[in-house]
C-alpha cells in the first residue's frame, strides 16, 4: 500500500521529467496524505497537462461521497473490473509524481511494562532518479449544486525485493518510455497495459528508516526524510524482539 508520499523537487524537475513547459505547482511536500491536494499528469487537449486534484478517488457516480471509502490505493490486478475504478481506468488514467514514499516496518518490541508489544517503524523509499511517476487514475465528480471535484487514486501491485521487508504492496511505477501509452495518447487503450501493470525492478528504491513524526500528517519538513540508521530492514522473525526505551 502507500498511503503517504513526498513530491520534493522544483518544479523545473517535474517540468522536465515529464516534458512540459509550464505547470501548475505547489510548495515541496514531504508527507502528503490521503485527502490532501495532490500534482497529476493527465492526457489533455494539447498533450500532457498538470492538475492537483484530492488523493482519494471519488468516482464519478457517487451519491453520498460521506459514505464512499477512501480510495487513495487501488489493486492494479483488478482495477479495470471494480466498479469504482473500471471508468477510470478506461478514460482517465494519469502519472503521479513522487520522490519516494513511506512504508512501516512491524515489529515485535517489549514495552517499559514488560509485556510484549508491536510497533510500526517508518521508512522512506527513495527512487535512485531524482523522481518517478506512480501509476493512477482520476474521476470527475459533481454535487448537487453542480460543483466539479477531481481527485485520484495511486495504483498498487505486488511488492519487490525492495519492499517486500516491509509490506506486501508497492506502487506502480511507469517508466518514462510507458508515460504517453498510460495515458492514453497517441491511441493507446486499456487493453495492453498489461506490461505496466507490474513490480519495479530491483534496485529503484532504497529503504532507510526515518523519523516517527511521519506518522502524523500535520508535520512535513524537510527533516523527516533524514535516515536515522541504515538502509534496507530485515523482515522481521517472531523470535526478534526490539526494546523500546
């Protein structure tokens, strides 16, 4: 799953990653969470054109959006059929660009009392380019009053050996060769993503562990993408304990 992100980088980075003369931009984010503004790239009139939208797929036929899930992930393996993501997926497929994500290691721990607990220890996920571009979809929605929302959802699949330590799921990751055919110009259609649709290669992400305020949305700072010890977590044993102190 990934349910926080950053985009941090000028906007000149993404301008460029994605070919575009002008976008419409917002400060860096370190830890963006689900019903947050969020950048995307969609298929426009002209070509690829940039959006913030809500992370949190509405789609587009809802009638009670209080009584909607958040659908900030959606399993790439069967997007095309749930009925909350298929018209998405067929028309409106987007790239959302990130600099890494985070994932939490659980663990067994013992606590000051002495009895036998689980924490979540963050991790930051930071590609070897300086960004990627996670696959998503997006929806248009309206209210009875005839207000627009448009907002997206990041598509998952199963985890690499990067990941894999820490949770069973992963974004998926386009290649820059893939954007155009993802979003659909040049005549492409929903029927061969297939190839897209998959793990990253080893060897796009490095974990290292980071400051627990991440885990609060409020708090987004340059800081929390600091490691504090080294890269690449263990998956963890029922037989490995770690103290809190």
């Amino acid at each position: 799953m990934c349910g926080r992100y950053a985009l941090a980088v000028k906007p000149e980075d993404v301008e460029a990653e994605f070919s575009m003369i002008r976008i419409e931009w917002f400060p860096p984010r370190y830890n963006i969470a689900p019903t947050q503004p969020i950048l995307v790239i969609r298929a426009g009139r002209e070509g690829r054109e940039a959006a913030l939208v809500r992370w949190g797929l509405v789609p587009s036929w809802t009638k009670d959006m209080a009584a909607l899930p958040l659908f900030f992930n959606a399993r790439s393996e069967t997007a095309a059929t749930k009925p909350a993501f298929r018209g998405a997926f067929r028309h409106r497929r987007c790239l959302i660009p990130a600099s890494g994500f985070y994932e939490w290691l659980k663990a067994p721990a013992v606590g000051r009392s002495g009895k036998a607990t689980v924490i979540r220890k963050p991790y930051y996920l930071a590609p070897k380019r300086k960004l990627v571009a996670f696959a998503g979809l997006w929806d248009e929605w309206a209210d009875a009053n005839g207000n627009l929302l448009d907002s997206a959802t990041i598509l998952t699949t199963a985890a690499n050996d990067d990941v894999a330590a820490l949770h069973d799921r992963m974004p998926v990751v386009v290649e820059p060769q893939d954007y155009d055919r993802w979003l659909g110009l040049g005549g492409a259609d929903e029927a061969g993503l297939g190839d897209i649709l998959r793990p990253a290669p080893p060897g796009t992400f490095s974990a290292v562990p980071v400051d627990p305020r991440v885990n609060t949305a409020r708090f987004d700072d340059p800081a929390l993408i600091v490691p504090t010890g080294p890269a690449e977590p263990a998956a963890p044993t029922s037989e490995t304990q770690l103290k809190l102190l």
